[in-house]
C-alpha cells in the first residue's frame, strides 16, 4: 500500500490495546470510590474475582499488588485484602499539607499527554490529592508562570515536562535550579535534563529504536536517515538504538546517517515550510532508502517532503516514527513505529512523587524506564537495490 494524497482517507487507524488487568484494575478502583467494599471489609479472593471478571488468577493478582502498592489495598497471606486503613476517608484525613500535586505537560491538547495527565491523576484520587494541572504548548512564559504559582501555593510535587530550550537555555537552567532549591519533590515526564539531578520518567527509547532498526536492516536498508530537530534526551537516546543495531549487524554507521535539522523551537509548526524544503533536499540528494522519524511532527514533515520529491511510502522510501498512534491518528495511516506508554508514565511519575511527598520515601531511582510498544503497520518493505 503506497500513502498518497487520493488514498489516505483509506487508511485504518491502529490503536493500542488495553492490558485486561488494567482494565480489572480501574474497575476495583472504581467499585471501591462508589463505596461497594467499606471500612475493614475484605474484598473477594483472586479466584472468585477471576470467575466474575473471567479472566486469570495471575491477572487479578497483578492488578490487586499495583493497587497495594498505590497504598489503596492491603494484603494478609492468610486473611486475605482489604482496604487500606479503612478506606478511602482515613487516607484524606491523613494528608498534610496543601493536598495539591502540580503537573504541566507540553500540549493538552495531544491525546498522548492527555493520557499522561490521566494516568497522573489516576494515582491521585485514590491518595486523596488533588491535581494542578497545566499546558504550556512549548512555551517557556507560561512554563515559568505555573512554576511560580505552583511554589506560591507550596503544592506538595511538581511534575512536568521540560521544553527544549533553544534560545533560553540560561532560563532553562535558572528554573531547574530554583526548583531544586525550592524543597519540593520533582519528577521530570517524558524526558531528562541532562546538567540536572532531577529525577525522570520515559520510555524505553533505545530499545524501541533498536528494535525499529533491526526491522528496517532486515529488510535490507543500510542508508537510514535519523531525522530530528534538537538535542533533547529522547532524541539522543532513540539515535543511540539505532546505532547500537547498526554495530550489532555489523554494518557501518556513516555521520550522515544522523541527519539534524535544526529549528528554533521545539514545536516547529511556525518553521513547518523551511524544515520540509531542507529535508527534501537532503533526501533527495543523500540516496537514503528509508527514514527513522525522531517523533510524529517530524514524521509528518517527512511525508510532505517525500511527496514534493515524487516518492511513496513505501514503495519509493520505508518510513518508521516515534509515536506513531498520534500520527497514524491524526493521518489515518498505517505508519510502523513506537508507541510510548504515556499513560503508564504519567501514573508512574505520579506514585514516585506521592511516595516522597508523605515522607515514605525520596525518590531514589534518577529514572524509571516504561516499556514502549512497537506497531507494525505497512509503511516498511524491502530495500531497493540499486
């Protein structure tokens, strides 16, 4: 199948699948907020829950150790679960301090941070605490101002995401500073800063590149070209997948594999024009056979300058991405790529924070790594020998 402008109205949309414990999961949530199980209650067994949700005894007890480990559950070997100090009313009244967790992502708009969000807010409720949250849209203004009102209104943990900051790389550092100094636990989402000890959650981005390289060498391809924008950590760890497939094929890594494109912003919606043209022409004149897209928006931009040079996906040029669901969705394409967990990350942000805000714990681990799932869609075929 060839993507082209008179087909792509064609196209099925692939969409990840729920896990069925997570499913399981959310519902006993939810039947312990609507009050079904009380105080000292015990919930059923595993395996009688297993009967009414017809699934596995190993799939509920997966789902009831994340709900205990959520401080929502408790479990006695021998007498069974129930909930966790009586329920939901003791962990409110527990809670000191303003009860408030604060969280900016980078478009709330983008159904993968919206995603995140839930997840944060999903490991939220059940503690009793209540979100803050906020969408810069990669702007750096609005990243410092809720910065401000979150430490104003001493929340108990900041998470957010942090823009790549091109021209304000010196208020980038000065606003990781005075949040390190600020007291409050932080956790960076999605992606790290590297001269900053702040603790961060991602996927695993070289592994799903690397499993994305693999795919393309397999079907013959040795000139690649990593496309990206900036030096953000994501990116720099997508490219070192890569590269770690190419050594392990034994096949060279040329320095015009890695093909960057510099822009000004993060979000180069404004510079959309300058970056196809320049990609175009770098495509058109470095004979690559296929294209590893750093994420969607690059991705998108890929398409276009491939349609102004005449060639199709996938006959003329194989294509992979980051966060294929968001383009395949937007598009509705069948575009092979990775798919990052933003919900399962914005959850796990979450815990880690709550577990350093109540004083349990600090966040020891400088970054928890979520497992990226990789859609194989129809935009790969063999390479062209020429």
């Amino acid at each position: 199948m060839s993507y082209s402008q008179a087909n792509l109205a064609e196209m099925k949309v692939n969409w990840l699948s729920t896990y069925p414990y997570h499913r399981i999961k959310e519902d006993i949530r939810k039947r312990i907020h609507i009050g079904e199980w009380q105080g000292s209650s015990r919930l059923p067994s595993s395996r009688n829950l297993a009967e009414s949700y017809q699934s596995s005894v190993n799939t509920i007890e997966k789902a009831i150790k994340e709900l205990c480990g959520e401080g929502l559950l408790t479990r006695d070997n021998r007498r069974g679960t129930y909930l966790a100090d009586g329920g939901l009313s003791s962990v409110s009244q527990s809670m000191s301090g303003s009860g408030l967790i604060a969280a900016s992502v980078i478009g709330i708009d983008n159904p993968l941070w919206g995603a995140a969000l839930r997840g944060i807010e999903d490991a939220l409720q059940p503690k009793g605490y209540q979100l803050m949250s906020s969408s810069d849209n990669r702007s750096f203004d609005k990243l410092e101002s809720f910065v401000a009102s979150a430490i104003e209104r001493q929340v108990e943990g900041i998470i957010l995401s942090p823009i790549h900051g091109g021209q304000d790389e010196l208020r980038s550092r000065q606003l990781y500073e005075r949040l390190s100094a600020s007291g409050i636990p932080v956790i960076f989402l999605d992606r790290r800063v590297w001269d900053s000890d702040i603790p961060f959650v991602t996927s695993d981005n070289a592994a799903g590149a690397y499993s994305l390289t693999k795919l393309l060498l397999a079907k013959g391809h040795r000139r690649i070209a990593f496309v990206r924008n900036s030096d953000l950590s994501t990116f720099y760890e997508r490219l070192l997948g890569m590269r770690q497939a190419f050594i392990e094929a034994g096949v060279p890594f040329e320095a015009d594999y890695d093909l960057s494109i510099p822009t000004r912003f993060e979000n180069f919606e404004s510079e959309i024009e300058a970056f196809v043209s320049r990609l175009a022409y770098a495509l058109g004149t470095m004979r690559y056979t296929a294209v590893f897209a750093a994420n969607d928006q690059i991705a998108e931009a890929a398409l276009a300058a491939l349609e102004r040079l005449g060639r199709r996906v996938p006959d003329d040029m194989s294509l992979v991405t980051y966060d294929a669901q968001g383009l395949n969705g937007k598009l509705r394409l069948d575009i092979t790529g990775a798919n990052q967990p933003f919900y399962e990350m914005g959850r796990s942000a979450a815990l880690q924070l709550l577990h350093a805000a109540e004083g349990k714990q600090p966040i020891a681990v400088a970054g928890h790594i979520c497992k990226a799932d990789i859609h194989y869609g129809s935009s790969v075929r063999e390479a062209k020998i020429e």
